[in-house]
C-alpha cells in the first residue's frame, strides 16, 4: 500500500493511557470525512487501543507501523 495523503497529524509521543485515544478522538472530530489523521505514539497500549477505536467509532485504520519504539497509526474519517 501506497502511502496516505495525510491532512493532519497528531503526535501523542511520551503520552499515556488514555491521553492518546482522548486526544485522537479530539482530532478526528475536527477533520472532514475522507481526511486521513496520522498519529504517532509511543504508548505501546496504542497498538489495541487505537485498531478497537477505529472499529467501534467506524472510522477506518488504513495502516500501522512501528519503528525505534515509535508507532504511526493512519486513520481514515468516515
């Protein structure tokens, strides 16, 4: 997959439970459906937390990935 035309980003690095959801959930409100948010985290609970927020709210997770304890989330707002 291609990378995603990213229209924000929101970066929760040396942020915990549940500060990163809390403040994803603040961004995607603020962005217009088919925007994509990137999130960049270091709190490893983010790797449950944001796949299960996606599915609850409906939003779409286009893509994960982890580097040097870094992870990057790629959702898509519906």
């Amino acid at each position: 997959m291609t990378d995603p035309q990213i229209t924000s980003t929101l970066d929760t690095t040396g942020k915990c439970c549940p500060m990163p959801l809390v403040e994803t959930n603040r961004a995607i409100r603020a962005l217009q459906p088919g925007d994509v948010l990137e999130i960049v985290a270091t709190d490893l609970g983010t790797r449950t937390d944001i796949p299960s927020w996606c599915a609850r709210t409906g939003h779409r997770l286009l893509s994960t990935s982890e580097s040097g304890g870094t992870l990057r989330y790629y959702v898509q707002k519906v």
